[in-house]
C-alpha cells in the first residue's frame, strides 16, 4: 500500500522519536551510572583537597589535637565511613571511623568498590610532605539517588515519547519540505558557516522564522567580528599593563576588606616582593612580613574606607633578607550587585627612601657647614634684599635673622658707610661687574658696629638681567682695632704710657655724652703728687721719671676698664670715673672710695735710687651729668678741689662742692655704726605674708631691720647699699639665712605652719662667694630645715655678670631642694636674655609696676607680660606691694594667683605671721601651735 508523503513523515518522526527515546534512555541509564561514578569520584576528590589544606596547619605544627577536632567534624558527616591522618613517617596521628587495613596509595589516587569510595591524598607545604590524609565515603546515598533518579527519567522519557509522537503527527501535517532548509540552514550555522541564508520567500509564520533565522544569522557574524577585535584590544592591554607594572616594579591587586584575602593580584609578586602571590594572598601571611613598627598604619589606612585615596609607606622582608621600603596606595571600590571591595596599587619606593634620606644627609652636611661657619654666607635679590643668611649673621650683629630677610642689604650699614655701601650694591646690580669687594661697617642690634671685608658676585639669567647676589662678610673688626690702636698711640704719654692731655680731653668729652644718654653721673680725680719737686731736685730727673712710671703703674692696675687714666704733665693725674649712681650722693661716696683706694695705694713706699721714698698724693675731685659744663670747666673745678685738698694738710681727697664732701663723710660715719651693729647683733627680722588668691597665706619674706639707737628706724635703703659695698652684707645675708632655716625646722612639727615656705633676699655680691652654697648646705644640715620650704629671691643685677656663676650655684641648691624666685622683675636689662637659663620657679612683680597698674597703661601692659611670660615658661608669679583691692583683683584678672601687700598684712613679728596663717586670736595660737 503507498503512503503520502504525510503519512511517511508521521511514520518516520514516530519511529524516529522512539528510537531516539530509548537510544536516550538507554545513554541516559549509562550516562548516569558514569556521572555517578564520575561525580563520587569528583567530590571524594574535592573534599580531600580541602581537608588536606585545613590539616596543613595541624601538621606542620604537628599538633594531634587540631587534627583529631578537625577529623571529629568530618565524621559528624554521615557518608564517611573513616578517615585516617598520618604524618610524613606514615604514623597515624588523629582518626574517625574504621579504617580498612589496607589504606589506597596516595599516589593511585581514587579507589572505588562497591557501596564505596575511598581516597588518599598526600599533604605538602613549599614541596615538602607533611604527611597523608585517607578518607572512604559510603555511595549507598548516591546510589539510592540514581536509582530514584533513573526511574522518574524512565517514566519522564515515557511521556516525553508519547507527547512527541503527538508532537510529530501534528507537526508532519502542518510542515512541508521546508523544514529540510531551516535544517540545512541550522546545521550550516553549527559549522561555522554565518554567511549561510535560508530562501524562504513565504509570508507566513514560517517565513518569518526563515527571516528572523537569517537576520541573526547576520548578528551573530557582526557580533563574531566585534568579540575577536575586542578580545585582541583586551589582549594587547593585558600585555601592556603586565608590561608596564613589570618595569615600574609594581603589582595591582584587589581584596577583600574584611580579611585582605586577595581576590584579584597583577603583575611579578616575584620580582617585587620575592614571593609567589599564592604565598601572600591572605592577609594574615602578608602581615608576617610587615615590620612591626609599620604594621599598625598598615592596618589603620586599610580599616578606613574614604573618598579619596590613601597612600601608606612601609617596610617590607623581602625572601631575599632585606628589608625593602614599599608604597600602597589604596582605594574602595562599590562594585555592582557585589560588596565593597579595597584595591591597591603596591610600588618598590626603596630607591626612592634612600635617595630621599641620602639628599636628606647631604641637606645637613650642608647646613652644618653653612650654620657653623664663622663667615657670613649671604645671598640677595635683584633688589639687593637679603634673601638668604646663615647663623654667623645673628652671631656677627645680633640681629636675628628671620627679621633680616626680606630687607635692603644698605639699611643695616654704619651711617657713615651708607654712601660707600650704596656705591657697593648698585655697581653689582646694575651688571657694572661681576663680583664687588669692599670694607664696610655694619650696624649692631646694641647700637655698635662691627667692620666687615664684603666680597659678592652676581648671578644672571640667559638674557643677561641680574638675578641674584652671592657673596660673603669676614668680621676685621680686630684687624681695624689694630689699625686704630697704632693711630691712637700718638695720643698717649711717652713717659708712663698713659694718655696724654689730648686724648684726656676727648676720653672727657665721651664720657660728658655718656652721662647725658645714661641719666648717670661720671667723676674727675685730680691728682698731685706732694713735694715731688724735692724728688727731682735732690735725687734727679732720672729718678724722678722713675718714680712717675712706678705711680702710674700702680693707679692703672686699680682703675677700671670703662674709666680713664691720664697724665697731664709733670707729677699731676686725671681719672675719669664713668657709669657712677644716678644719685649725687651716692655717685660721690663712689668717687670719693676710688680716692682713698689710691691714697692707700701709693702709701707704700718708693723704691728710688736704691732707697724706699714715700710718696703721698693730694686728689680733688668733682662729679658730672651731661653737656652743663665743658672739658675745661670740669678740669678747672678738680685742680680747684685738689688745691683744697693741699690745704686740708694733703694726702687726702676733697670735693670741688662742700656739699658733696659732707654727705661723703656721712657716709662713712654710717659705714662705721653699720660694722658696730652687726657686731652687737642689734639687727631684727620680721616677716610679710604672701597669700593665694583666696587670701590663705602660704608662706612670707623675711626683711631685715636696723633699730639704731639715736637715729631710731634706718631704711634698707640706706644701709644695704653701703653693706654691699663693704662687704658686711656677707654676713648679715648668713644671719638672715639661719634665722629662716631654724623657723623652717621648728615648723615642722606643728601641722598648720608644715606647708608654709620663706623667702630670703640675696645679694649680688652674698650670692657670688665661693662659700655660699657650702654655708647655707652646712646651715640646713645644723638646723635640720627642709630644703624645699626655703625660698631665694635674687635680683637682676645678678645677671649682668658671672651668670654662669650664678646657673652653677642655683644648680647645685637645687640639688638641696631649694626653690629661686626673680625679685623686681621687669626693672632691669638684661632678664630676657638669661632667663631661659635659669632653672627658676617663681617670677615677683616688681611694686614700681603694680603701685600704677590701675592708671598707668604701661604698667598694666608690663603686669600682663610678665604673667604670659610666667606661664608660657610654667612658672609661679607673685605681686609684691599690693595695697588695694581694686589692684588685686586687677592683677588677678590678668592671671596672678599669689599676692603681697599692706592689703594682706604689714611686716611684723613671727607671732603676728603665726596669727596670720591660723587666723585666730593670740590664745587660740598658743593652743594650736602644740605638735600633732
């Protein structure tokens, strides 16, 4: 019977599909059987690689006890039937399950039997075996799986057949022969063949199909093309960044931020870091290598994620031993769908660091030649503006240098060297020469000069502007003073060396301008030898030559440096006294000391021709101040005075004013009664309390008084000058010294006056004896007063000289505990400069500063700096002669904490003291002064 061409393809599709239904049952029952297999296999596999991995720690650090709980969790596995670790010498170390006596080779890899799968895997670190892990795996789950899988796919392939055949009719009725060419078409695509087209020129479904089938067809070639270009684009820019991380020493990398695993790692970790990036991927093993000191800015630069990125330097071991200087720079990336992520770029930056440190070394060479060297090594702008200076500047002027620069080089020129040093800078910047030498004098920040030997050159730019100045300044002041001494020796005596009458006139005229600028006074002594015309008539001019070089000899070594010794002519003599107190008075009681020193200096006698002559001198003498008298007037008036002094019955001193002469005997009157008082011991001692700012009294400064009995009470003032001119303030200072030291320790065994501190006056000359730190240690050992209670004001006078006399004897008392306060702060010149020297506590406001705080702006101005000055430098500062509340509360606005004053307490005894700091009545003192 003959079937249409329908019929035929149902037949056909039919017995196609159950052929391919039980071909694919049947590939499918096999295939599953060996994906069972395949999969038992695949996973005993993977399974051992991890565990292998997890048991690596445990047996490199041969630790059975991690293994076994590692083992333990395995077995919790209901699949595995045992697993066995053995170390490198096939010793079990952990084990679960029971093991067959016969364990798989490691080396054979899988075995399977029946109902099992067993494997056996050996555990290595860096190429070296650290020994085997076995593991059997039961398959009756997987079995049972397969099983149950194979007979749902029977009953699936059933249906599946079924509805194919289905499928087959119906599709054998509605197609035709055009299904051939969208196979055709279909198979020319698998081939490869993108170019193939099918002709369907139908408008129905199908041939839409066969036009949709064509048009991607044609897509899939457009996309063909693109991929392949795209991937060789991607390819030569993988090769250009490996290239270029390679040369720059670099890696690229990408990990995770919760542990710094590495997700992502580019470039020779090799070559950068000595290490295969499989060694260093987690974070924990890189951290190993991180210098310990480093490791803690590694860790904070990559725990803050931020919007900009963070660059973190560190030292790195490299496999070769060295340390090696490495650079991160870091960055957090949100990437889509995914969690944040860190990246980084990691570069090599030890060359880098060892230049950078070698310039480093090389920049201190430099400044250490520059900053040490004794000339002064400049440079200017085109304008002639200091630019550059090294320290000898400040050293060679006193002006420091961060207040030169930027300023003409000519404004810090001697005035009369502006016309030279003018000549000087523009010839050099106007190109007139290359290089410009010239001997100038420079202003000092004191007021003086200093002469230089200034060489300089200019630099030019390429079109021939002047850019800049070089050059360097050579103090020759020596060498100029030098010069100067050989001009001035025509200006001195022949005879005796001194100077002569023309240089007296001029040594007079300066001291004249000195005493106007100083507010000082100065002094001429007039001096005439007595009967020095017998010496020369009897004994001759020779010896009477003799006799004026032995006279001036001996006056010179007992006058000053800053005064003036000269010889007018024949036997007679002028001393120019300068820098005597401001007071009349007191700068004649000066004057007239030096005349009794010279009295007494040329009573010993003469040797004179083999014979000892005495020689006794008649001095007039007269103060100045300032430009009211002339040269001559003030000569006039000492020869004057030394005529009386002949007529007062010679070798003594007279005045040119009466006045003075008397107030010089009073003086010394004085001095006399002063010796007899601390003979009798008729000195007293009372005490000042100083108090905190809520009026609690921690301490007081003991003054010293002198009750005369005739004269009645004698001010400080008045005698304190003279004992320290004579030197009795020595042993009045140890008197007062030891009263406080014996208060301090008596003190100490009553509670309420435990804490307080006194403060002791110090003089200048007391504080320089070479005795006065073993004296006041061998005092606060007899007493047995605590060193920390006693308190030492010194004055600024104490700093203008020896004051590293002064440094040596605070250090050593500091040693004893004793504290140092610097009484009359403010009032003198020299405390700013020295006092970062001094190992100090306290500061004192001088009273002349705090009696005006209220009205005078500038005493309010210099409280307040002396507080700042205080506190920036930590120290203590206290208010002396505080009166008034309105002034307390000023100075405490200003940030003063402790006072002293008439408001808090006048100078009085000890038991007015001891009332004071209890704060109780005279009965209520004597009950609270008992020891508890």
């Amino acid at each position: 019977m003959r079937l249409n061409v329908a019929w035929q393809i149902i037949i056909g599709t039919v017995a196609i599909q159950v052929v391919m239904v039980a071909a694919l049952l049947f590939s499918g029952i096999t295939q599953v059987q060996q994906n069972q297999q395949e999969v038992l296999e695949r996973t005993a596999e993977q399974q051992s690689r991890l565990l292998g991995s997890a048991l690596t720690p445990g047996l490199a650090y041969a630790d059975p006890a991690m293994l076994q709980d590692l083992l333990d969790l395995l077995g919790d596995d209901s699949n595995v039937l045992y697993a066995v670790v053995l170390d490198a010498s096939e010793r079990p170390m952990a084990s679960v399950g029971v093991a067959p006596d016969t364990l798989p080779a490691a080396e054979a890899g899988v075995r399977s039997e029946s109902g099992q799968v067993e494997i056996a895997r050996q555990i290595e670190l860096s190429g070296q075996s650290l020994g085997t892990v076995a593991v059997g795996y039961s398959t009756d789950a997987i079995d049972q799986l397969s099983t149950n899988l194979l007979e749902r796919n029977v009953l699936l392939a059933l249906g599946v057949l079924g509805l194919s055949i289905l499928a087959a009719i119906l599709f054998a009725l509605m197609t035709t022969r055009r299904l051939r060419l969208l196979l055709q078409g279909g198979r020319a695509l698998e081939a490869g063949q993108l170019d193939h087209r099918v002709r369907i020129d139908s408008r129905d479904e199908f041939g839409d199909l066969a036009r949709t089938f064509n048009d991607m067809a044609a897509h899939l070639g457009t996309t063909q093309s693109t991929l392949l270009q795209q991937n060789l684009q991607l390819n030569r820019s993988v090769a250009r960044l490996e290239s270029m991380l390679g040369g720059a020493n670099a890696i690229l990398w990408e990990a995770n931020p919760g542990n710094h695993e590495w997700e992502f790692v580019a470039g020779d970790t090799r070559k950068l870091l000595g290490f295969p990036s499989r060694n260093l991927g987690r974070g924990e093993l890189r951290a190993r290598h991180i210098h310990p000191d480093d490791l803690p800015r590694v860790r904070d630069a990559a725990r803050e994620p931020g919007n900009e990125p963070k660059v973190v330097d560190y030292r790195f071991a490299h496999r070769n031993g060295q340390w090696i200087w490495l650079r991160d720079i870091l960055s957090w990336a949100e990437g889509t769908g995914s969690p944040r992520s860190l990246r980084g770029l990691t570069l090599d930056v030890t060359a880098h660091r060892r230049a950078t440190a070698a310039l480093k070394e090389s920049e201190n060479r430099y400044q250490d030649v520059v900053n040490h060297i004794s000339e002064v090594i400049f440079r200017t702008d085109a304008e002639g503006r200091w630019t550059l200076l090294n320290p000898a500047w400040e050293s060679l002027t006193g002006f420091p240098v961060e207040e030169t620069l930027g300023k003409p080089m000519c404004a810090f020129v001697d005035p009369e060297d502006q016309d030279d040093a003018q000549n000087f800078c523009d010839t050099l910047l106007e190109g007139g020469t290359h290089a410009q030498s010239e001997e100038i004098r420079l202003r000092t920040h004191d007021g003086s000069h200093r002469w230089v030997s200034i060489y300089a050159s200019a630099r030019f730019d390429e079109d021939g502007q002047i850019m800049a100045t070089f050059g360097t300044m050579m103090d020759i002041s020596d060498r100029k003073e030098a010069e100067e001494e050989i001009r001035r020796l025509a200006f001195f005596d022949g005879l005796t060396g001194l100077p002569n009458r023309t240089l007296l006139h001029d040594r007079l005229g300066q001291a004249l301008a000195n005493t106007a600028r100083s507010r000082h006074h100065g002094a001429v002594l007039f001096i005439d030898l007595d009967n020095f015309k017998d010496i020369n008539d009897t004994l001759g001019h020779a010896v009477g030559d003799d006799l004026l070089r032995q006279v001036a000899r001996r006056m010179e070594d007992s006058v000053r440096e800053a005064d003036t010794l000269a010889r007018l002519g024949g036997d007679e003599f002028v001393v120019i006294l300068n820098d005597l107190h401001p007071d009349p008075a007191r700068a004649a009681t000066e004057a007239e000391a030096v005349g009794r020193k010279l009295i007494n200096l040329l009573r010993e006698p003469f040797e004179l021709a083999g014979q000892n002559r005495h020689v006794t001198p008649s001095i007039g003498a007269t103060l100045f101040s300032g430009h009211s008298l002339g040269v001559e007037e003030v000569l006039k008036q000492a020869d004057l005075a030394m005529y009386r002094a002949k007529n007062a019955g010679r070798n003594t001193v007279r005045f040119y004013d009466p006045g003075l002469h008397r107030a010089v005997e009073a003086r010394f009157e004085l001095e006399n009664e002063l010796r007899h008082a601390l003979d009798e011991d008729r000195f007293t001692i009372v005490y000042q309390p100083q108090v905190e700012a809520d009026g609690r009294v921690i301490g007081a400064e003991l003054l010293l008084r002198w009750p005369h009995p005739q004269r009645g009470a004698i001010s400080p003032g008045e005698f304190i000058p003279i004992a320290e001119q004579t030197g009795l303030i020595v042993p009045i200072g140890r008197k007062v010294l030891r009263t406080a030291c014996a208060q301090l320790a008596a003190w100490q065994h009553i509670a309420a006056f435990r804490e307080l501190t006194l403060s002791v006056n110090i003089s200048a000359r007391q504080f320089r004896n070479k005795h006065f730190v073993q004296q006041l240690r061998e005092i606060l050992q007899e007493t047995g007063a605590p060193g920390d209670r006693l308190k030492l004001e010194l004055t600024e006078s104490m700093l203008l000289e020896e004051i590293d006399t002064v440094v040596a004897h605070i250090d050593e008392l500091r040693t004893l505990g004793v504290e140092f306060a610097l009484d009359d702060f403010g009032t003198g010149y020299s405390s700013l400069a020295y006092l970062k020297q001094l190992p100090l506590a306290q500061l004192k406001i001088d009273q002349s500063f705090v009696r005006d705080v209220l009205d005078d702006p500038n005493d309010a101005a210099i409280a307040q700096m002396v507080v700042n000055l205080a506190h920036t430098l930590d120290l203590d500062v206290i208010a002396e002669g505080v009166e008034t509340a309105e002034q307390r509360a000023f100075l405490f606005g200003l940030g003063c904490r402790h006072f002293q004053g008439f408001l808090y307490g006048y100078p009085g005894d000890l038991s007015d003291l001891e009332r004071a700091v209890l704060g109780t009545s005279p009965a209520q003192q004597s009950a609270a002064q008992s020891p508890h």
